[in-house]
C-alpha cells in the first residue's frame, strides 16, 4: 500500500497534462517552423556559367545576386533573433503562444522589401537576357529559392 501514495504524488494531475501537452506541441511546431528559415544559399556560378553572360548582362547579373543575397540573409537573421525570442517565451511558466505568429509576422515584414527589391533586380537582368536564357534563369531561381520567390512579386 505503500507504493500506492508514491503513484498518485507522482503522476501529474489530469489538468496539468492537457497544457504541457499543448506546450509540446507547440514547441513542435515551433521547431519545424524555425527550420523554414534554415537556408541554403544557391551557387549562382552555376547559373552564371549556363547563362553565359555578355559584360553589361554580367553586371546586373551580379547586382541581382547581391540583392538576392541580402534578403536571404536577413531571412536568416531574422529567424535567427525569432527562434530566441521564442525559445524565451517557451522557457517562462506561462508562455503567450502569440509570440511565434509575431516573430514569423516580423520575418516576413523585415525582409519583404528586400525580396522585391531581388525581384526588381532579376527583372531588370530578364530584360537583357535572351528567351532561353531567361528560361534557365528562372527555373534554377524556382528550384533554388522556391519558397521565397512569392515575396518578389
């Protein structure tokens, strides 16, 4: 009989369960969505060396990928700062489960200009580039940065 109290002390009361369970699935959630801003910088030589650039298609070639550059990284950034933030919230006893949909919020409103300003850039460089080279350079842009093509429009 003596198990018996150690049992019910240490089982967790059935109201507790439902928020950590909640809090664990959120976190789960929060993992998955912090590795969306885990990028993959794409090798632009690579496209470079398909496109086969005259001199001025180079220049604009490389003002496109700076641009593009820079808005990855402060995708990364930002994800970066929104993962500790969020880790923060997890960490208190009560942790406002708002706080992810504000850090990803934030993310997309830091880097939206940067995005389209990328996209400018690449329609500058389409508009020098001949049919197929256009093609090649879009589709290495789908398969590279898929996900965020949609902030360039």
């Amino acid at each position: 009989m003596s198990a018996m109290p150690h049992m019910l002390a240490s089982s967790s009361h059935p109201r507790r369960r439902v928020p950590n369970l909640l809090l664990f699935l959120f976190a789960l959630f929060l993992s998955s969505a912090a590795s969306a801003y885990s990028i993959n910088v794409p090798d632009f030589g690579v496209l470079e060396g398909q496109l086969r650039l005259r001199p001025a298609q180079k220049v604009q070639f490389d003002i496109a990928v700076a641009a593009s550059q820079r808005a990855l990284m402060a995708v990364a950034i930002s994800g970066l700062q929104a993962k500790e933030r969020v880790a923060a919230e997890l960490a208190k006893p009560l942790p406002d489960l708002n706080v992810l949909y504000q850090a990803h919020s934030e993310i997309v409103e830091m880097s939206a200009p940067l995005f389209r300003d990328a996209g400018n850039e690449w329609e500058r460089l389409y508009g020098m580039l001949d049919r197929a080279q256009v093609a090649a350079a879009k589709r290495f842009l789908e398969d590279q940065l898929g996900p965020f093509l949609s902030g360039w429009k």
